[in-house]
C-alpha cells in the first residue's frame, strides 16, 4: 500500500470516527449531559468564570477541584450561553476524539497497522463504561485527552529527538495535572523514558528532564499558589493515614475485569485470569527482548510503545492507593478510576501482541488477538446499546427526567430564590433550582472517615431553624 493511499484511509478513519462519536454522544445526551455531585461545583464555577468571578462555587473558592475543567466548560459557551448545552457540545467532541487518539495511539504502537487502528476505535465504542465517563459532566474525558496525546508525542520525541514534541509533552503533562490531580503519575512515568529509555547523550537527557518538569508543573503550581494565599490550603485535604483494606483491592480487581469480560462470582478466579493475561503480556515482551538484546539502545522507540502501558499501570495503581490510605479514604475504585490502567494496557497489549508476531514469526498469534477483539467488542456492545437508549430515553444524574419533572422539584422552584432548604440531595436541588440550598450535617468525615466534632451543634442549629419556620427540610 503506497504512502498516500495510507494517509488518505487514516484520514477517512479520522473523520469517520469523529463524526459516529459526536452522533453516539448526542443521541445518548437528547435529555441533557449527564449531571453528578462533583458535576454540578464544575458546571457552577464555569458560570461564575463567564459572569467574571473567577473560580467560585457558592461564593467559596474552587479548591477541592482543578480549575481547567471548569475552564474548558466556561470556553465551550461558544456553542451555547447555557453551560450545561455548551458541555453537550465539548463532551460530544471529546468522545469522537478519544475514540480517535485511541485508535491513532495503537495504530503507531503497531508500525502503523490500520487493522490494529480500526480494532481500537471498535473495542472503544463498544464499552459501556467509556460511554457513561463521557456521558457526564466529569474531568475524565479531557483527561483521557491528554493522556493520549502524552502517549503519542512523547513517543515521537523518543524517535525524532525534535523539541516540538518534547513541548507538547510537558504542556499536556501540564494540563492533565490542572485537570484531575491523579495526573501527578505521568510526571514520573514521562521522567523515566526520558532519563533511562532513551539513546540521548546523558546532558541532553537531563536538560530535556529539567525543561520537562518547569513546563509540566508550571500551571499546577501557579494554581496551588492561588489555593494557599486564597485558603490557606493546596487542595483542601489533609494528610492523614488511613490505610487500604482487602476490600479495595477486591473492587479494583473485579473492576479492571468486568470492563472487557462477564465477571465470575469470585473475586480471585476474576484475579487470576487478570493475571494469566500480565503473564502473558509479560511473557511476550521478555521473547521480544531476548530476540533482540540491544533493543533499549538501537530502538528504544519499539521498547517505549510496549513498556509504556506496564510502568504507567503501575505507578497508576501506587499513587491511587497513596491517595486513599493518606488523602481521600473514600475514592471509589471504579469505572472512573480504573478507565487510565485498562486504556494503557490494551495499548501495550495490542503492542506486544503485534510486534512478537513478527519478530517470532507467530503470525497466527496476531490474528487470534484480531478473533479476540472483534469477540470482547461483540459481547459488550449490546450492554453499550442497551446503555445508550436508556440515557436516551431516561436522562443522567441530575438532569435525568426523573429529576426534572419530581413533584418536589417543581413544588420547589415556586419559592422566593432566597428560601434555604436543608436537603439530602443538597447538589440536585441545588442544580435544578435557585434556591439556597444546605446539605445535612455529616457525621463522619468522608475523605479522613474521622467523626465531625460538630455534628451535634449542626444539628441542632439546623433543627432550630426549621421550627422556627426560617427553613425548610427537603428529603428527595
């Protein structure tokens, strides 16, 4: 196949897949985006950003949360004045460009295969959970942006030694950190391919390091400058242990397993077959190896496609723990946090899978991998159609109908905006509402599990209130 020819169908591909993302994601998003907790402090310090407040939410500085996010969304009001429309749009673009950056992303990790290409953009649109991230109004779709675009431009920096994509690196590094803290990981996984696999003269290697870390932190640390001089705090959370249990090992594991394959009842036979296909993987990469003794040096490239997937998962994996036994006890381990490690190993396996068959002249493994894909993308997609029509017909979160057309809701909005309502659903209220909306007091800390010593003073200031008919008390 000639080198135009080529082009020309990466190109079709391209456009192709941009143009079934955007129609997927607008019949799944007919009743609105998708609206969470965490969605609804985004969507509200976008709104403040376009009323010229800055990074607000509720007249509390945005902290908690990263501010490009917020930033993208308030950007995205040129499709529409109305944030939530505009995020339709930003998501929509998002899902057909993942698609894309994931397919490209296999496609040179596989010597430019377009079989290998078209698989990925396949097995993509076939997973339910991709669907769901990109469905709402979360941090996880720009995420998954710049994780792609890393993959692929540090890849071409390791080949090409040009500046341009050294540049494009450190800024993506950059804004993954300003768009979900856990971007952290890229920092070390990007500075050891960098350092130890690359065939630079040392000196270039460590000025290259050094150029890397100021534009990959830069924007981070300006906006944790602004945190501390605004709160007194980086990002409103507190050092403080509270180990792992078996319990979130479990969830991980089962997790990583049910995005591609029907879970068994047991969590270890879920463990173990994981495990086969690391072995696998491993297995592989160590053949590749010993076939070709000098590969870290004569083509450090070919090693950078197949390793890349291994070391992110892993670091992956260290820092999310790091982060539940000392920062955030109560992050969920699931779809939105397990999507980074099964992405990246299917980009490594894929990889393995491709470059074993030809330096082993096992063609007939390659083509397995090809039955293998097409079977995992066929078993999944009706769940991702079923999926799809439900979000279709039933709305998301906050904005679903449900929410919407609640008697209580509608009760609600005939209220004078300055009436305060205590509620157990205080962000779903407070999205389909303009009231001023309080959530209940907490008992016990989310991210520390540590009991509120001011939960009996809340509760009765809160009770007070609403005796004295100052307040009201909404349970949804």
């Amino acid at each position: 196949m000639g080198k135009n020819t080529s082009v020309f169908i990466v190109l079709l591909i391209s456009l192709i897949t941009l143009i079934t993302g955007i129609n997927v994601f607008f019949f799944v998003a007919d009743n609105g985006i998708g609206v969470s907790p965490d969605s609804v402090a985004y969507i509200k310090t976008a709104e403040s950003l376009l009323a010229g407040n800055g990074f607000y939410y509720f007249d509390e500085p945005l902290i908690h949360f990263p501010p490009l996010y917020p930033l993208l969304l308030a950007g995205s009001a040129i499709f529409s004045q109305n944030v939530t429309i505009s995020a339709e749009w930003l998501h929509g673009i998002l899902y057909g460009l993942n698609a894309l950056l994931f397919g490209l992303a296999i496609f040179f990790s596989t010597r430019r295969s377009l079989v290998a290409m078209v698989l990925g953009i396949l097995l993509f649109f076939s997973l339910q959970a991709l669907l769901r991230i990109h469905a709402i109004a979360l941090s996880e779709p720009p995420f998954l942006t710049f994780a792609l675009i890393l993959y692929i431009a540090l890849g071409f920096y390791i080949k090409e030694r040009k500046w341009n994509w050294l540049i494009i690196t450190s800024l993506v590094v950059g804004f993954s950190l300003v768009t979900r803290y856990i971007g952290i990981v890229f920092v070390p996984v990007t500075a050891l391919f960098l350092l130890i696999n690359n065939n630079h003269p040392f000196k270039l290697r460590i000025r290259d390091f050094i150029v890397f870390l100021f534009i990959s932190f830069l924007p981070l640390g300006l906006w944790l400058t602004r945190n501390y001089f605004l709160a007194q705090s980086a990002t409103n959370r507190v050092f403080e242990s509270h180990p792992i249990t078996s319990s979130h090992i479990v969830t991980l594991v089962n997790n990583v397993h049910s995005f591609f394959l029907p879970q068994f009842k047991s969590s270890r036979a879920n463990g173990f077959e994981l495990l086969l296909l690391v072995i696998l993987m491993v297995y592989m990469l160590i053949k590749i190896m010993n076939s070709s003794p000098n590969l870290s040096k004569l083509d450090p490239y070919r090693l950078y496609w197949m390793s890349f997937g291994f070391v992110f998962c892993a670091m992956y994996t260290i820092f999310l723990f790091f982060s539940i036994s000392f920062y955030d006890f109560s992050t969920p381990l699931d779809y939105r946090f397990v999507f980074p490690l099964i992405l990246f190993l299917n980009i490594s396996f894929f990889s393995c899978v491709y470059d074993y068959a030809h330096t082993q002249k096992a063609a007939k493994t390659w083509l397995v991998l090809i039955v293998f894909t097409i079977l995992i993308a066929r078993f999944n997609l009706p769940s991702m159609i079923e999926t799809a029509r439900w979000y279709n017909s039933s709305g998301i979160g906050y904005n679903s109908l449900y929410w919407k057309n609640s008697p209580t809701i509608l009760v609600l909005r005939q209220y004078p905006t300055r009436t305060r309502i205590f509620t157990n659903e205080f962000p779903g209220v407070q999205f389909q509402t303009k009231l001023h909306v309080i959530g209940l007091p907490i008992k016990f800390d989310r991210t520390s599990t540590k009991p509120n010593p001011q939960f009996e003073d809340e509760m009765k200031a809160m009770c007070t209130e609403i005796n004295q008919g100052e307040a009201l008390y909404v349970y949804v």
